[in-house]
C-alpha cells in the first residue's frame, strides 16, 4: 500500500482536479501571477498541503478554492469535489455572470468588416446617450 501523500507541487494539483486542462496551463498561470497562496503569488514548484486555500485569477474572476485531499493521478469530473472546496463568494459569480452577459455589439456571421458609413452610424447611434 502507499503512502499517504502529505505534500506536492502546486501545479501538479491544479491538473490533477481539472482546474487546469493541461499541467503546462497550470505552471504558465503560476508563472504570471495568476495563481495566490497566502496573498503571494506563488511557482509552479510550490508545495502545497491539505487545508491550504489558493485563488485562481481568470478572465474577470477570482476563485477561492481550499484543498480538502491530494492527490497525484488525474481524477474523473465525478470526484473532485472530495479533493477541494470552492469558497468563491456567490455574489462574485453573479457579478462575473452579469458581465459576461451584456449586449455588445453584434453583426451578422458572414455581413464582413463594416464600411466607412456603417462605422459612422454606429458611432452616432452609441453616442446620442
């Protein structure tokens, strides 16, 4: 039988309970900063143990995961929830979805760059607020 594991690798983790699709995602987003443990961004070779809480930066959102378990191998979509514990306050995703749902401009797949006098309409229809 093995040994329970007590610590390992940040980004190694991060793939392992599909936070991250590849494990090179996940050491790329530790090397940009995205990746904070202790409010310090942190490498992709830090160690990391049960009870530890991180926040994941993405696209306007941040994530505020705890880890319950480690684990080395990749787990199915099935079992990760008894590996972490997602304390991302609701609210904030509400306000990420909010975002994310606004009305921008949106032209016809296909209609082409718009022309010198679409521009301008466009222009003069988003500025008579």
């Amino acid at each position: 039988m093995k040994p329970e594991i007590t610590r390992m690798r940040i980004d190694k983790w991060l793939w392992a309970v599909r936070l991250f699709k590849t494990r090179t995602q996940a050491g790329d987003a530790c090397e940009k900063g995205r990746i904070i443990l202790s409010a310090i961004p942190v490498k992709a070779s830090r160690m990391v143990q049960e009870g530890d809480e991180i926040k994941i930066k993405r696209t306007g959102l941040t994530r505020t995961i705890k880890i319950l378990r480690l684990t080395e191998n990749r787990l199915s979509a099935k079992l990760i929830t008894d590996y972490y514990l997602d304390q991302t306050p609701s609210e904030e995703i509400e306000n990420f979805k909010a975002r994310a749902s606004r009305v921008t401009i949106y032209r016809d797949p296909g209609t082409g760059r718009p022309t010198k006098k679409d521009r301008r309409m466009l222009d003069d229809f988003f500025s008579e607020d």
